[in-house]
C-alpha cells in the first residue's frame, strides 16, 4: 500500500493569511479563463461539478490558484492523502477560501467507485463520464503516479502546463498550506526559513526551557540533565498509548534500542530516545512509559507542542533522528527502523545509502514474483524505481522504502520479508 498520510494525525499548521500574501506582492495575475477552460472543459461542457451536483462554471474559477487532483478509490495511499487533503482544505477555505480550488481528475474505473469515492471531496470534479479530459490532462501533465495534485497558477496564459508545479503532494507534506499561493518567492520563503531553523537548532534549545534543564529516566535520580546528552545521536519519539500503530511499534523499537546502545557504548556519538508523548491524561502516560527503557519529557510539558510543530509531524508514531550537533539528519526514524533495525544507526545519508546498495544485491536473489498467503493474486517484485516505496506494509502495517512484493492488479504490497509464500494451488483460497 503506497504510503500516504500517517494513520494518527497532527493539526497542520496554520495556514498564511491572505492579506499577508496579497500584502507581500506574492499573489499572481488574473488568470487566462480561456486556456483553463480548454483544458478543464469540452466542446460540450463548460462547468465543473460540487458536491451536491451543481454546475459550477469554469469560469468562476478565474483569479484562483487551481489544483488538479489526480486520484482513485481503489489505491489506498491516496484514500490516505485524501483525509489528509480535506483537513488541509477545509483549514485554507476558512483563510484564503475566495482564491483556492481544487478539481478532481477521477483514475477510476467504474462510476460506483467514483460516486463513493467523491462523496467524501468537498472539491469540484470533472464528471466520470468525460474520458477524453480525463486522458488529455494525463497526458499533458505526464501522470505517473497517483495521488498527484498539479498547481496551475492565475496568469500563466499558453503556458499553463509548463508553469504548473507537479509536486503538490510532496509540498503539501512538507509545509501543510504555509505553502499556499505555491509561489516560486513562497516556496523559497519557506526554504529560508526552514535553513535558518535548521541552523539554530540545538538539542538544549529543543529539549528545555526557563522551567526545566532535565528528562526524565528510570533510573538513578530519575532526571538527566540535557547538557548530558549534547554529542549524542538523539531519537525524539512521539508517540502515545491510545494510538494503536504506536501500540505495534514501541515493542519493536524497544529490542532496537538496547541493540544499538549494545553495539555502540564506546562511541562518542552514542545514541538515545527521548519520549514525546501525545497522551491524553497522566495516569496514560505512566503506564506507557513503563514499557519504555530510555528517557522522556514530562507530560504536558509546554515544549511538547512546539517540538510537533518544529518537526511538523503529521502523524504519530514518528521517530526523529537528532544528530550529535544537534541538527536533524531525518524525520523517517521510523521508517529507517523497520527498514534496517539496528544497523540503521546512525541513521545518516551515508549509511542509509550503504544500506540501500546492501539491499539492491539481496534483492537480485530475489524471485521476481510470489503468491502470499494472505493475497489472492500474484505479488510482483518492484523496486524504488518501479513503484517500491514508501509504502504500508499490508502485513506488519509498518513503512516500507524501496524493494516491495506488489499486487499489480490492486495495490497490495508487503515488505519482501513479510512475504508468506504458498503453493499455486492455494491462492484460491485465501484473500
């Protein structure tokens, strides 16, 4: 399963408000509604579709930032981004509602899935039975993969296609509806600030404040001192016990933990976690920290929001990986652990390249397809490439990257270890 939006999720940030953007000189021209006409509309048809049913003019779309929607029912990571993009709509609607659109481009097959599926989008849609559209925009804009969401702006005349920005997906993760009019000046803005966080980053200036310069620990005096733990690779684990994803990972980061601390306590650069909990009352937080050996924030600590907006998790549970200068080297700790395990310490870009050259050999010894027992069709062998990765594992509903057993007839997809081959006479039987 293509990985979209985690299964717990972290309000956005606030989205920029409109004056603040029209303010900056940052907003775009008036469009040219003729060119999005011929590409939203037909010889035959002039409007898109609401919720409702209604015909709405592709005229009125004039002034806006526009994004394309391409998506389908039938593939779970864009169910995924789908909850995650209505939140994201919904909140810059209610800030910059008069300038934003977005239109869905259907990749279903059948009008049934269409009709669910768009029960749920609180957008417009071209209408399911507009193929020759649906395949002109494909095409113009090179579809590859879904979900993509294409931003066309206001003003960009005949050169429409050539001005969108194909990456809405990958924006929208990256800064939520900050991002918003998705302006080359915003987007470097964005890029500006984002180096200078990065740059002032420290482990003391992240983990304390003017009340509290400890974690806490269970052992010993039950407080450590944060300056203790400069110079080290440092996991902030966000997590809490209600959340059931989080309930199935801490159990396998717990054996990690004590593996590398094992593996690596001559080294300077030694690695701990330090728990953020997202619990809902104390009496929680307690009892889930008693599963865990390393250290943590005290619950309810006011740094505890602020680290969820610094790192803009989206969804728990999340593991960010702090380097011995205090610098984020990656927010897909998690990830990175299912991956690897241990060996995945200290999580860099070199080592995560080793790793990732360390599986391309194992994977040629790989059988190019498998029946699994928990599937009825054939899985096929894909890689980065070829539509490996990231993914929800179907089996361990873990992330995965890279080398994949994928159903090619519906999305299903398990990391090569989760694999349960069965004979061919099987299949028939299972799913």
């Amino acid at each position: 399963m293509r990985m979209g939006a985690e299964v717990q999720e972290v309000s956005l940030n606030a989205a920029t408000a409109a004056g603040q953007e029209n303010g900056s000189g940052d907003s775009p021209p008036a469009p040219t509604s003729s060119r999005l006409a011929s590409l939203l509309g037909s010889k035959d048809r002039d409007y898109l579709l609401s919720l409702d049913g209604t015909q709405v003019k592709i005229s009125d779309l004039e002034g806006k930032v526009v994004a394309l929607y391409f998506s389908a029912n039938w593939y779970p990571p864009c169910r995924n981004f789908n909850q995650f993009l209505i939140g994201a709509y919904e909140q810059l609607k209610r800030t910059n509602g008069s300038n934003f659109e977005i239109v869905f481009i259907s990749c279903d097959e059948d009008s049934n899935a269409f009709d669910g599926y768009r029960a749920m989008m609180p957008w417009l849609s071209i209408p399911f039975s507009d193929l020759e559209t649906k395949k002109s925009l494909t095409r113009k804009f090179e579809i590859e993969g879904i979900p993509c969401l294409v931003i066309l702006q206001p003003g960009s005349g005949k050169d429409i296609e050539g001005m969108a920005l194909r990456n809405g997906v990958e924006l929208l993760y990256r800064f939520g509806m900050n991002a918003f009019p998705f302006t080359k000046q915003r987007l470097e803005q964005l890029e500006r600030e984002e180096k200078e966080k990065h740059d002032s980053q420290t482990l003391v200036n992240l983990l304390t404040n003017h009340n509290r310069d400890y974690v806490l620990s269970h052992h010993g005096a039950r407080q450590v001192s944060v300056a203790s733990l400069v110079g080290k690779t440092i996991g902030l684990y966000f997590s809490a016990q209600w959340c059931l994803p989080c309930e199935k990972f801490t159990p396998k980061l717990v054996p990690i933990y004590h593996k590398i601390k094992s593996n690596h306590h001559h080294e300077n650069d030694n690695f701990e976690i330090v728990f953020v909990s997202n619990d809902r009352d104390e009496p929680s937080f307690a009892s889930y920290y008693a599963q865990m050996p390393w250290l943590a924030l005290p619950f309810g600590d006011s740094n505890i929001k602020t680290l969820a907006k610094h790192f803009d998790v989206q969804g728990i549970p999340c593991l960010v990986i702090l380097g011995p200068d205090g610098k984020t080297i990656t927010t897909n700790g998690r990830s990175l652990i299912n991956l690897y395990q241990e060996n995945a310490f200290p999580f860099t870009d070199s080592k995560v390249e080793f790793l990732e050259k360390q599986m391309d050999e194992e994977a040629k010894n790989l059988p190019r397809t498998k029946l699994h027992g928990g599937h009825r069709h054939e899985l096929t062998l894909v890689s980065q490439e070829t539509g490996g990765g990231p993914f929800i594992c179907c089996n361990c509903e873990e992330q995965g990257l890279g080398w994949a057993y994928q159903c090619l007839d519906c999305g299903y997809e398990l990391h090569p270890k989760c694999v349960r081959v069965v004979e061919d006479h099987a299949v028939g039987s299972v799913g």
